[in-house]
C-alpha cells in the first residue's frame, strides 16, 4: 500500500466544482441545470469522502456519516426538480428556465 | 508513479472529461449517458479511498436511480427523444467565473503537503454505528426533508392543477 495525495483529490474537486458552476451558469435547459448541479455537489460529497480517508483519527467516519446524508438530500433534489419540470412542461409546454419567471397560475 | 495514483488520475480523466462532455453536448439523452459515466467513474475514486459502502451508494442512487429518474423526466417532456437543444452561447462571465474558482481552489490545493499518504478505511459497521448513534440527528433530519419532498412533488405534479 503506497498511499495516495491529498492535494490531488482536491484539485479533482475543484475542477469538478468549476465545471458545475460554468453548466448552472449557462445551461438554460432545465434537466441540464439539475446535472450541473448533481456534479457540483458530487464534488462537495468526494471533500467529505477524501476528509474522512486521510483523517487519521476515529472521528473520521464522521465525514463518511456526512456523506451519506449529502447523497440523499442530492437524490431528494432531482425528485423534487423533476416535479417542477414536469409541472413547468404541462404549464408552458417548454422546460426553458428563462421562460419560467414564475410558476403560478 | 504507484498503481493507486495512476488509477486515481485515470479515473479523475474520466469524470472530469465526462462532466464537460455532459454539459457541451447538444442531445439531452447523449448528455445522460455521459453522466452515468461520470457518477461510475466517482464510485471508482469511493472504492480506491477505501469507501466501500460510498462506492455502492454512488452506483445505486446516482448511477441507478437519478440516471433513469432524469432519463424519465427527458421522455416525457418531449415529442423526439433524440432531438437537439438550441445552441446555448458561452457567456465570457461564466467562464471566467469557474476558471476563477478552479484557479483559487486549486492554489489552496497546491499549498497542502504532497507527501503520499494511506487512506484509512472504515468498516460499515463502523459507518452504520456513527449514522445510528452520534451523527442520528441528521439522518432524522434527512428522513424529514424526504417526506416533505415527497409531499411537495405529488402536490407539484397532482391532477388538476392547470
């Protein structure tokens, strides 16, 4: 076992984070919006995940801990964004977030 | 170069180029693909950090469930299946804006030792006692927000709300 670097995990991160924040910037497609936002917080997640690896005390599973939870509210996001897609497909017929200024009747 | 690094770089390649390809392409369900791709490559990086447990949660809710949840979600919402998006410009603003982010947080990367080190790796048990006992306020938290996600879903999509 050689061991790994710490450093190159988060520079995966924070390109992984730069990608997300350029796609929720531009995309105007409202599923591609949710998938630049799945991939930003999948890089959050892998943070918790390295933390916890090269944490050298038994707190570390901690981070694990903090990862699963960010995994579920991730999940309960895309259900609850699909929700609004398909209310906002039935409303307008177009899943374009630029012309969603609202979603009341 | 060890074997882990070279399959940690390998891996990081692949989701980084993943994640680009699934935000550049212009046919939503080519972008879907490309990001299963990426949600396997990351279980891939889970496993090498010896996150076992991680690792098959990534497969099961990203690459199962959000794939086919978004995959569902691209089918129902339009007539063609395999037709393209308008091209979306690049915004000078945008790019500048990540490459900024990317930049900074990769120079406080670059600022931590680089003297490899072993991953520890935790058994689930171990992960289940802390999510049960200590950490057990969050995971009542996350069932909360669940709930309420699933009541704000079926009230967003219900029969007669035109």
């Amino acid at each position: 076992m050689s061991g790994l670097v710490l450093a190159q995990f988060l520079g995966l991160s924070a390109a992984l984070l730069g990608i997300g924040l350029f796609g929720i910037l531009t995309r105007r497609n409202f599923i591609l919006l949710l998938i630049a936002i799945e991939v930003a917080i999948n890089a959050a997640v892998l943070n918790f995940v390295y933390f916890a690896g090269f944490a050298s005390g038994p707190g570390g599973v901690s981070g694990q801990a903090a990862a699963v939870v960010v995994v579920g509210l991730a999940a309960t996001e895309v259900a609850v964004g699909l929700a609004i897609v398909l209310a906002l497909n039935r409303q307008r017929g177009s899943i374009n977030v630029a012309e969603a200024s609202t979603l009341r009747q | 170069m060890s074997l882990e690094e070279l399959a940690f770089l390998v891996l990081a390649a692949i989701a980084v180029g993943t994640a680009l390809a699934a935000l550049l392409v212009r046919e939503l369900v080519h972008t879907i693909l490309w990001i299963s791709v990426f949600f396997v490559a990351l279980s891939g990086i889970y496993f090498l950090l010896q996150a076992d447990f991680l690792g098959i949660l990534q497969l099961g809710v990203y690459a199962g469930a959000v794939t086919i949840l978004l995959l569902f979600g691209v089918m129902v919402t339009r007539k063609r299946i395999f037709s393209r998006e308008a091209a979306t410009g690049i915004g000078p603003f945008p790019l500048a804006l990540a490459l900024v982010s990317i930049v900074i947080l990769s120079g406080v990367a670059a600022g931590l030792p680089t003297q490899p080190r072993t991953v520890h790796a935790y058994s689930p048990a171990a992960l289940s006692e802390q999510l049960f006992t200590t950490d057990g306020g969050w995971l009542v938290l996350l069932g909360l927000t669940m709930l309420s996600a699933l009541a704000g879903a079926i009230y967003l999509v219900r029969e007669g709300r035109e």
